[in-house]
C-alpha cells in the first residue's frame, strides 16, 4: 500500500497519476509495457493512475516513470496541458 498522503496534497497526487496515464497512453504503451520499463509493478501503476485515488509513491519510483515514459522529472510534475514538445517527443 502506498504511504499515506496529506489532505493538502491528494488533488496533486490525483493529477499526477492523470497525467501519467494520459502520457502513457499518448505514447502507446500499456500498463504492463509502462511498468516494465520502469521496473515497477503493473498493480503500482495502475493505483498510481487511478483517477479517484491518491497514491503515494516515492521519487524513485517517480523518476523511474519519467524515464520510461522519455520526459524530464520537472516537465512530468508541471504537466497539466500536455505542448507539442512532450507529445511528439517519442
């Protein structure tokens, strides 16, 4: 189970989970795909994406998706509206 996240930050966990899952799926790749590349579990990623959960989860896993998903830890936490740059960087 995740570690437990303060009230004050849930909407952020939330919105970064979104913005994973979008991302991942811009770049066609699955969960299972996803994960792998980042030498996570798919179950972590899937609590992580859930859209109506806030999953803590630490920086390493975090820079671990952000690697596997070819963007740069601060554009992945910034990301509300995804630019070209991001989308087309394949």
């Amino acid at each position: 189970m995740g570690k437990e996240v303060d009230y004050k930050n849930r909407d952020r966990f939330i919105q970064l989970g979104i913005t994973i899952s979008t991302l991942r799926r811009i770049r066609g790749l699955s969960q299972e795909k996803l994960a792998e590349k980042a030498n996570i579990s798919r179950s972590l990623l899937s609590n992580i994406e859930a859209p109506n959960l806030a999953y803590g989860f630490s920086l390493n896993v975090f820079y671990n998706i952000a690697d596997a998903l070819d963007i740069a830890p601060d554009k992945l936490i910034n990301a509300s509206v995804f630019s070209d740059e991001i989308i087309n960087n394949k």
